[in-house]
C-alpha cells in the first residue's frame, strides 16, 4: 500500500477545486439544483469516490492535513454567533425549544430503533450505541471519544471502526437528503421566504436580488477582525470553560462568544460598524462552510463502509427511513408548517444523521434558492451544536452501563 500525504496548503487549494467542479457539476444537472444539493457536497462525494478508486484500484491511501478545515469550523460558527441578536433569540425562544424537545425525542427514537435491529438481526451488544446517536447524532468526534469505553465494556474489538464508519455514512445520507425534503415541502405546501430578510449565511443564487449593503476590501477585512478577536477570547475562555466542569467543543465556545459580543458591543459603542447581517459576514460565513464541508467530505475514507456488512447497511437504511418520516410528519409540522420550518427540516438531517455543518450547508443551499430564513440559522446551531451534545452525552452513558 501507497500512501501519499497532502500538506495543508494543497489540501486547502484542492478543497477550492472541489468545491468549483460541484459547482460545474451543479449547473450541468438541473436536477442537482432544483434537489438544493450543496456544490461542496456535489463535489467532495465526486473527490470521495476518486480516493476510493485510488485505493482500490491503485492501492494508494490518499491522506490530506486537515488543520485548516478545524479553523475554517470556528470561523463559521463565530459568524452565527454574530448574526444572533437578542431580538431573534427571544423571538425564537418557543421555536427553540420545541425544536430542542424535538431533536430529544428523537435520540431517544432512534437508540430505540438500534436497539430492537440488533436484537432483531443478532448483533454484538456493543455495536448497539453506534448504530444509533453515538455515531449518527454525534458524529465522528463523539465516536472516537466513546469507543475505547464501550470497547473495554462490551469486549468488542471492531467498535471504532464500525463507529467511524455509521458516522460517515451518515455524514452522506445527511448531504443529501435535506435538499430534497426541502423541496418537497416547499413545493407541496407552496411555501415562500418572508419578505425583508437578509441571509445569514451565503449570498442569494438569483441574480436579480437587491444587495442591502456593499462588500468592500475594508468590510471583509472589518468583519475578519471581528471573527479573529471572538475566537481569540473563545480560545482565552477555554480554561474557564473546563474549570465549571463543561466539556464544550471550542466551535460551541466560538458561538457563545459571539452572540454575547453582538448583544453588547453594539450597544455600548453604536457609532462602531458592526458585522451583523451584513453582506461581507454573509461571505466569509458561506467561504467558510464550503470549504470546510469540502474538506470534510473529500476526506472520507469510504473503503471503511465496505466492511460494515449487509445487516448493518440494513440498520442504517431504517435509521435513514425513520428519519425522514419524523421529519416530514413532526419536524415540519411542530415546528410551524411554514417556511421557517421547511428549511429547519433540511437542517434537521444533520441533527438526526450527520452533523451541524453539514445541517447548516443543507438549509444554505435551500436558502440560496428560495429565500432567507434568519431564525432557522439561530436555533438549529444552538439545539444541534450546544444542548444535543449534553443530552446524548449522558443517554450513551446510561446505555453503557
């Protein structure tokens, strides 16, 4: 076996290229873009698929430095922190929580499901948390971190890889089915973006829309100051973080720190411009995701799902079909029936299957097309990269003892 290492800056540019041919790809395939596929996401499979081949085919491990996509992460989730005003957040207070009782109940549903499918196909015992919210609501993070314990525990050897390899086939089911239940939902119940928004994320695909402010070398380079000074008070915090005993990634401190910034500074300094719900803020949030999302996806070892075998493919296709299910019939539904909640439920498949990143370019690429949804950006980090995380952490940890 081959293996051939990418430094960051290449890794980084390749990302870039990626992302350009999704978005080829994208343009040539109407039905890409009518799905709100992600052009990352179009583009990082395509990327996926070509290392698959390489190991396969060539026997060559392609492996790329993924340092840059960490900082990219809190680059994008400090932008979010900086578009959440107060005003939002008390306007989507009921909304929050209603989405947090949602995202709840359903980690309860789908352990539930784990748990009958390996009674039912005679599974392992330890297998049982990661074919449910270990791997799928947690991700490849929480995976890592859970199975030397559940290893030990269970006396199962294999339970990292089969983990790794639930989360990344989640991470692709996610990617691709916001899109399309977005659509569906948007076109069944003839839904539309409320007028006067401004993007949180991304900058709108039609050209015909009106820019409320102009991007100049001297915003961005304001609005990148702002980030870098929020995330070097995030980094400052971390100490005190851990000293209360919370065990909080620092994109989740990245976040906090930037919606206090944006509720005080303001305020105490009106004269001072300030990034929120501009369109420069709008950009570098968008630069950052794609690239991150590329990364992420272009980096996917797929030959670890050739070995998950058929009754696990089995479980992970009923996880995917409950998920899409809840979604349609109580996501959309609890969470308003309207516009708003359609692009929650693009989101929602990062929650139940993939990762807040991912939930996050699912709902940009349905709001490029159809309209800003400001609040949907605000709650859903907050339910799927801050509360979840608490909640599932001590749901594993019951199911391990």
């Amino acid at each position: 076996m081959t293996s051939i290492a990418f430094s960051g800056l290449l890794t980084f540019t390749i990302a870039i290229v990626v992302f350009f041919v999704g978005s080829g790809i994208n343009q040539a395939v109407p039905a890409l873009r009518s799905w709100n596929i992600p052009e990352a996401v179009t583009g990082g499979l395509l990327a996926a698929v070509a290392t698959l081949i390489a190991y396969r085919v060539f026997d060559t491990e392609i492996a790329f430095a993924l340092g840059a996509r960490d900082m990219l992460l809190l680059y994008f989730f400090t932008g979010i922190g900086l578009n959440a005003r107060l005003d939002d957040l008390l306007a989507g207070g009921k909304p929050l929580l209603i989405l947090l009782a949602l995202t709840v109940a359903f980690l309860v549903i789908q352990n539930l499901v784990a748990i009958g499918a390996v009674a039912a196909l005679s599974l392992p015992e330890g297998l049982t948390v990661f074919l449910g919210s270990a791997s799928l609501i947690g991700g490849h993070g929480t995976t890592i971190a859970w199975a030397p314990l559940i290893s030990q525990r269970f006396g199962v050897a294999n339970v990292m890889e089969v983990g790794i390899a639930v989360a990344t086939l989640g991470l692709v089911l996610a990617s691709l089915a916001g899109g399309p239940i977005a659509r569906h939902l948007i076109t069944r119940y003839r839904l539309k973006s409320p007028p006067g928004e401004e993007a949180v994320v991304g900058l709108p695909a039609s050209a015909d829309r009106k820019a409320s402010d102009d991007i100049s070398h001297v915003s961005l380079l304001r609005t990148v100051l702002v980030l870098n000074v929020a995330i070097l008070i995030a980094f400052a915090l971390e100490g005190v973080v851990e000293n209360t005993g919370l065990k909080l990634p620092m994109f989740v401190v990245c976040l906090l720190v930037g919606i206090v910034l944006t509720n005080t500074v303001p305020r105490l300094f009106p004269r001072l411009l300030w990034p929120t719900r501009t369109r420069a803020l709008a950009l570098v949030s968008d630069l950052a995701l794609n690239v991150f999302l590329a990364m992420s996806l272009m980096s996917m070892q797929l030959w670890t799902i050739g070995g998950l075998g058929l009754a696990l493919v089995i479980v992970l296709a009923v996880q995917t079909l409950v998920a899409v299910a809840y979604i349609i019939f109580v996501v959309f539904p609890l969470m308003g029936k309207d516009y708003q909640a359609a692009v929650i439920s693009a989101g929602f498949t990062g929650i139940s299957l993939g990762a807040t990143p991912t939930a996050i370019a699912n709902m940009t690429a349905v709001t490029k097309t159809h309209g800003p949804a400001p609040r949907a950006f605000i709650i859903l980090p907050l339910v799927s990269a801050f509360f979840i995380d608490i909640v599932n952490a001590a749901v594993i940890g019951f199911m391990v003892r």
